[in-house]
C-alpha cells in the first residue's frame, strides 16, 4: 500500500508540472483547417477559405385569427465547397413545439404542436429538371434529405418545398403571437444549415437557447396578411407605393432625411384608416434583402410609427433609417427611435467605429414588458419602463448588428464571440447616457457571484453544450464582458481599436473561429496576448487576488485565482496619509504568481487595502490588514 501511495504522489506532481503551451489549446479542427489553406494562424482567412449561401424565394401567408404561417419556398443553394454533397440538412426550427422534441424551456401545453407540416419537396441540379430528392428523416430541429445524386463543387442546386405550422402563443421562444394583433415572425422558414470547413453540416438542435449561425443569404419574400394589417421586415420594401397612402409615403421620405424623430403614423391614423390604400381587403407585403443571415418580420395592425435618419458614413453621407413600431399602452417605447438613433451614431462613430452596415433598423414592441431579441435589421423587444433600460435594450439587441450579424460568428458553439460583446459594449451607453447606473460595476458583481464555482463552464466549451441557464449567461454573457474591458484597459482604447479593426476587415462577412479572433488581436496590435486569451478563455481560472504578505512596506499580491485582473490597492500610514498603486491586468503577463509593490519606507504602514467594486474578487477576506 505504501508503493501505491508514493506512486500517486509521484504521477499528480509530475502531471501538475507539465505547462499548458498554446499549441495543446489549438482544436484539431482549426489545425486541419489551416494545413488545408482554409485558415491559417495569422488572423486572415487562408487562400482556400469558402463558404455557401442561399438565395430564398418566399411566399407566406399569415392567418392571425388561427395563429397560422404557411408558405411555398424555392431555395438556390450555392455550394462553393470543394465537396460533393449527397445530402442537405435543413433546419425545421418550429419542430420546437412538437410533442415529444427536448428543449431547454418549458412550455404551455397549448403550445405543443405537431410541428412543421411541410410537402412537395423537389431538388434539382442546376440545368436539370430531374427531381433527385429521394427521402427525408427528422431529428428533433432538423432534416436530412438525401439525394440520389450528389451536388458537385462549385454548382448551385435548387430545393422547393410548400410548408405550414402554428404560431405560439403562450410559450413564445422569441418569437410568436403576443395578442392584441401583434406577431413577430422568427426561425419560421425551413432554411439550409451551414456547411463550413470546420464541421461540414452544422448539425445542432435547436433547443431554444441555441441562437443563430446562419450563411449569408440573399431574400425575395412575399408576405400575405389580412385586412388592415401592417409588416415591418428587413432591406427594401419594394411595393411601398402601392400600400401606403401619400401622407404616410410623404412622412416616410421626409424621416429618411432627417435627424428628428417623425411620427410617420399613429395608431388613430390606423384606426381611421387613413395608413393604408386598400382597408377592404388582404395586402401582400413584398421585401428583397441581400447578404444577410436570417429574415424575420413583424406584423401589426393598430400601431405607432416612428422613424429617424443617421449618418453612418461620414466620408459617403450614407444613413440608416431607423424605426420604432409599437401600440399606444407602452410607457416607454416612444424613446426608442431616439435611444437607437443614438446607439447606431455611436457605434458608427466611436465603438466599433465601423459604419453601421445595414440600410434600416427597425426595433419592433411585441407589447410586453419585457425580453429583447435580434435578428437583422429588426429587434424584438418589450417596453423596458425606464428610460435607461430603454437605452441599454436598444442598444444591446442593435449592438447585434456587428456580432454575429456582421461578423458571422458561431454562436451555437461560441455565444462569448457575440453576446459578450454585446453586454461589453452596452457599457458605453450607460457611461455616456447614465453613469450613476454604474453598468460595469454591476456587470462584475454578477461574474464574481458564479466565478470559481463547480457551475462556471469555461470558454473553451462549446455554447450549446452548456444545459444550465445560469451557467450559459455567466460564460456567454458576463465572463467575456469582463475579459474583454480588461483587454481594452490594458491594450489602451487606440491600440485596441486597431485590433478590432483589423479582426474585423478580415472576417467580416466570413465566419471567423476563437483562434481567428485570437490571432487576429495579436496580428492587428503586434501584441503576444497569449498570457491573457488562455487564462480567460481556455481554462478555468478564477478571480481572486490576495495580500499575501507585508514585510519593510513591500506589499506581496498573489494572484490566486489565475486571471490576469487589474490591482488596485490603497495603504494608509499612521500619519493618515495614503498612497494608490493602479496596476492594470499585464502586470501578470509574465505569469508570474505574485507581485511585489513597494511603498514609502519613510512611513509606517498603518492599513492595506485591495481591489474596488470594479474588479472583481470571490474572496475579500484576504483583501485587507491592519497593523
């Protein structure tokens, strides 16, 4: 039994001792893409990197009294892979509701459905007129259709389709019918899954935590609604003319130049019939989109309309046309426009500082009081009820825009590479609008609640793997908003921007990994940031910093937890004077364990103290002493 023991002894510190390098960090997928050109390790795509797309042609039709959306689609698949495909997988993302489908949320049982209903599929070749469908078989979400024959590289095939399902009502995954003739139409159309040079077909439920991976996709959709009814989607509205009477077309032209909010309609206006040029009888809604990943639209009835202009190219004069749709009973939805007005200039502007690259937002009340949700061009929100809520919803469903919508992350795998981005940058509004709020503060204290415990899930782990919402929000939400102020802090907001930039141009439209982000931050600044990335993205490490010891005023800190946070300590002297030392986070990227300050020797160290609300720190007991 002793040999045993000694053996035991021997492996765990052997083990211990051997480091991490960054190589054993790298997922096989990436280094098999970059020995295929696809990707490579300087932050730009490789000379071989592709990717697939879509073009959709819809007509739907929306029947509000029985909550119910039916369709016929015709999808020309692009497939610019260098393989042969002989299958397709298409996502039903409506199977949700089916009975017997496992998903993360509860819902009413009114709501369970017997899914999406769809027929007459067809799949040709191009050039060809021979239906190569051959079967279909579900898993819960998703739809694999085989082929008798393969679709070769670097051709397009064709799939039709007709298909129909229930709209919820009760239990809506943020989308559905919230009453009171309002509906807003998200994951509704059988769509193709992504084929990528990481994973082939992107075969992840959607569980409804799961959001969006989507190729850039090209739209052509006709939306029928009844009588009286009004649709708000993304890209150009092609029949304005036709639907709109001439005040409201006058309104319309006068919003698209000009930087005071115009009321276009009101829900009176609506009432009266004084919106729309045919009230006797269903209207269909025609839109064309280009290059976007998803499509998703809102349908009213009684509503107001308000809209804005903002410059977001300074060098072309090009604007965004910015909407707020909503019914009179909200409190505060009439600020929208203003508040996301707000949003886009300073992201266009300051940060990201890329102009906002689509042509129309519009931020769309599903009439509760409460949610947010993204999709381009649109946002799904509830009335928040105070103006700084307002503010902060708005800018943090429009901050979407740029990730994943822009930048087409992953973010069934990698949620941190856009909604941290997001939480990170709502900041900004707060500071600028409301700085009693104190945003980021409140942002640490929520990361330092789950920091270190057995529920914190690293980054490394894949999103949709995560089943515990609480877990999900700490390492998509909060732990990448912290860790990535810090990197800003350090790098300082010039140099950090160039290496946004430069992350940016080079992914944009593209769908960039963690280690294309990586690499890229370390390419586009000329900084090894590799002692930053790995502890806050790779490994579990935690926050907490401690006062080791205080021996001739040096003050030891020791860096317990392992991640590389910024020092903050303050020491008082028996003649009640004080000193400050700041240090921000690359005072660890040699990683080193602890760091040794030093303070006036000519004093007697009466009090040490460490940290601020700021940074954050799961153990304070070991944050203060006293002589």
């Amino acid at each position: 039994m002793k040999k045993l023991y000694i053996l035991i002894v021997f492996i765990s510190v052997f083990s211990g001792s051997i480091a991490q390098t960054w190589e054993q960090f790298i997922p096989y997928e990436m280094k098999r893409a970059v020995k295929k050109g696809t990707r490579t390790m300087n932050g730009i795509p490789g000379k071989k990197y592709w990717q697939n797309h879509s073009d959709y042609s819809i007509n739907a039709t929306v029947d509000v009294e029985n909550s119910m959306l039916s369709g016929k689609e015709k999808i020309v698949y692009y497939n610019d892979s260098p393989d042969s495909l002989r299958y397709l997988y298409m996502r039903l993302y409506q199977n949700y509701y089916k009975k017997g489908t496992g998903r993360s949320w509860k819902i009413d049982t009114s709501d369970v459905t017997e899914g999406v209903k769809y027929s007459d599929i067809s799949v040709k070749l191009e050039r060809s007129d021979e239906n190569i469908f051959k079967k279909s078989s579900e898993t819960p979400t998703n739809m694999r259709v085989l082929l008798n024959k393969p679709v070769p590289p670097h051709s397009k095939v064709i799939v039709e389709m007709n298909w129909s399902f229930r709209i919820p009502k009760i239990s809506r995954n943020r989308m559905g019918n919230y009453g009171k003739n309002n509906l807003f139409i998200a994951y509704w159309y059988p769509q193709i899954a992504v084929y990528d040079d990481i994973d082939g077909w992107d075969r992840v439920e959607f569980n409804g935590i799961t959001e969006f991976y989507n190729d850039f996709n090209n739209y052509d959709i006709n939306i029928t609604v009844p009588k009286g009814f009004k649709v708000w989607a993304p890209g150009e509205l092609v029949n304005q003319n036709e639907l709109f009477t001439k005040k409201v077309l006058s309104n319309i032209k006068k919003a698209e130049n000009s930087d005071e909010v115009v009321r276009i309609f009101s829900a009176k206006d609506c009432i009266k019939q004084k919106v729309l040029k045919n009230n006797e009888s269903e209207n269909t809604w025609h839109f064309k989109a280009s290059h976007i990943p998803d499509f998703t639209f809102g349908v009213e009835k009684n509503v107001n309309w308000d809209a804005v202009s903002v410059v977001v190219d300074k060098k072309s004069g090009r604007r965004t046309f910015v909407s707020a749709v909503y019914p009179d009973s909200l409190k505060n939805f009439d600020k929208v426009a203003k508040y996301a007005a707000w949003s886009i200039k300073y992201m266009s502007e300051v940060f990201p500082g890329v102009p906002f690259p689509y042509p129309k937002e519009t931020v769309w009340s599903n009439g509760t009081p409460s949610g947010g949700m993204e999709s381009p061009m649109m946002a799904n929100d509830g009335d928040a009820g105070t103006d700084k809520w307002t503010a902060g919803l708005s800018f943090h469903e429009i901050f979407h825009t740029y990730f994943p919508f822009f930048m087409g992350t992953n973010e069934r795998k990698y949620s941190w590479m856009d909604e941290g981005w997001a939480n990170f940058a709502t900041r900004f509004v707060f500071d600028s609008l409301f700085p009693e709020y104190k945003y980021f503060n409140r942002v640490v204290s929520t990361f330092e609640s789950l920091s270190g415990r057995e529920k914190e899930v690293p980054e490394s782990v894949l999103s949709y793997q995560i089943t515990d919402w609480r877990a999900y929000r700490e390492h998509s939400y909060n732990r990448p908003s912290v860790a990535y102020n810090y990197l800003k802090e350090t790098l300082g907001d010039s140099l950090f921007l160039v290496g946004m930039h430069y992350y940016m141009e080079n992914w944009n439209g593209k769908h960039p990994l963690p280690f294309d982000f990586f690499n890229a931050l370390e390419k586009g600044t000329g900084v090894d940031l590799k002692w930053y990335f790995k502890p806050w993205f790779l490994q579990k490490c935690y926050a907490d910093l401690a006062i080791e010891k205080v021996e001739e005023n040096t003050v030891l800190i020791e860096n317990r937890g392992g991640l590389p946070l910024p020092i903050d300590i303050t020491v008082t002297f028996d003649d009640g004077s004080t000193e400050k030392v700041y240090k921000k986070a690359d005072v660890w990227k040699n990683n080193n364990e602890n760091i040794a300050l030093e303070f006036d020797k000519s004093k007697k160290i009466k009090s040490v103290k460490l940290g601020n609300p700021s940074i954050p720190d799961i153990y304070t007991e070991n944050n203060k002493m006293k002589f």
